[in-house]
C-alpha cells in the first residue's frame, strides 16, 4: 500500500502530468489503485478505470428562481442577447427603407401587396413587436412534447424517425411500382 505523497486524488498540472494518485498512475509508479476516483474525461485520457466499486448519489441544491425577478426580460428569453441587440440597432434605420402601402407614383409597395389587408400606417415595427410579446407565450403553450410532422403527431423522436423511414421506403417502392 503506498499513499501519494502530495495526499492529492490527483489534478492536472499545465505540463500536461498529474498530481496525486493519478499522477502516481501516469508516471507507473503504481500498478493499481483502489480509491474513490470519480472518472472524468480527462482523467480517463491517462488511465483506464474498471468497473467501479463504489457509487454514491450526489444532490445538488439551488435556490429556486423568482419568476417576477427579471419579468421584464421574459419578452426576449427565446431569442438569443445577438438577435435582440441586432434588431434594437438596425431596426430604427431599416425603418427608413420600409415599403408601406402606395409609393410616391401610385404604384403598390411590395410590403402592401405581400400583405393586402394591412392599413397604411403598419410598419414591421408593428410586427417585431408582436413576435417578441407572443413568443414567450406561443412558445410555452405549443410545447406539449408532441412533435408534428406533415399530417401525423408523434409522442417521441424514435417514432418520428421511424414513420418519416416508413415514408421514405413506402415512396421508393412507389417510384418502382410505377417505373
């Protein structure tokens, strides 16, 4: 029985050795080791570890957020800080550029005749708006875990891969039928 003599399990230096039990590992000074090495991805990069011999249940605790804390940031949880702050810089100059409603000619716009139901005075402000104030709320209220895919839903990923397989092998025999 040997103990390592820095009383260390072991922990990476920057030249690329190890400390501790694991470095005694690395360096061969020992054959085998009987402790309670947790195996991390880089520990197992400089030993090889067995089946373990002991297991033990860890909790982790954390105070509960409080969802009135940030409230006025729940708009732009789904979107990424990137989206937010691109569309906050750029949206104010686009604004300049929109098409909205006839032009100075009597022509129609592209934006009026993509949307012929808007009334003058609806810019993609109206819009941008309207997509940060429901996401939140469509979002949370679609995810029901059942994914949908072309006229069937599906309560897990492996039955969505195996209907769009079947599809995908129904439509080849298909293809081959009619050849």
């Amino acid at each position: 029985m040997v103990e390592p003599a820095d009383n260390q399990w072991g922990a990476p230096l920057s030249d690329g050795t190890w400390t501790g039990i694991v470095g005694m590992l690395q360096k061969k000074e020992i054959d085998i080791s009987v402790a309670a090495l947790m195996i991390t991805p880089e520990r197992a990069e400089v030993m090889d570890a067995t089946f373990p011999y002991y297991y033990d249940n860890v909790a982790v605790l954390y105070k509960r957020p409080d969802p009135k804390e940030n409230l006025w940031q729940t708009y732009f949880y789904p979107f990424k800080q990137q989206m937010v702050i691109k569309t906050l810089i750029i949206k104010p100059e686009g604004r300049r550029f929109e098409p909205v409603g006839l032009s100075s000619d009597g022509n129609l716009t592209l934006w009026s005749s993509v949307f012929p139901n808007t009334h003058r005075g609806f810019n993609a402000m109206h819009f941008i708006v309207g997509v940060y104030v429901w996401s939140p709320f469509t979002m949370r209220r679609n995810n029901s875990g059942i994914i949908s895919y072309e006229g069937f839903s599906v309560d897990l990923v492996t039955e969505l891969a195996r209907r769009l397989n079947f599809r995908q092998v129904q439509g080849e025999e298909k293809k081959q039928n009619n050849e």
